[in-house]
C-alpha cells in the first residue's frame, strides 16, 4: 500500500502492540529499541513489567 514507516508505526503498530499487551496486564512498558521508520531492517518491540508506558528513544 505504499504506507510511509512514520506513520504506519506511529498510527496503528505502537497503539496496537501496547494495547494488546496491556489487556493482558496494564503496567507493560513498550520499549522500541529499533525502528524501521529509523532505516533498521526491522523493528525491535520490548515488552516489560513497568508503569504501562509507551517508550520510543
């Protein structure tokens, strides 16, 4: 579809992943360590027991 990784990733991805994990248990912290958006060959999604944060350095 053409999608630019910026919005793509921001839009639907983060949202996404962060809201199924904290369904599961509210205080999951989504750390991204590398990013597509970023020029990586693929995105890296760390999830870990936290204040239920969405984190992107």
């Amino acid at each position: 579809m053409n999608l630019p990784w910026t919005w793509l990733c921001s839009a639907l991805g983060w949202p996404f992943f962060h809201g199924l994990a904290s369904a599961v248990n509210p205080k999951v912290d989504l750390i991204m360590t590398t990013r597509r958006e970023k020029g990586a060959p693929h995105c890296d999604h760390v999830f870990s027991i936290g204040e239920g944060r969405l984190i992107i350095p």
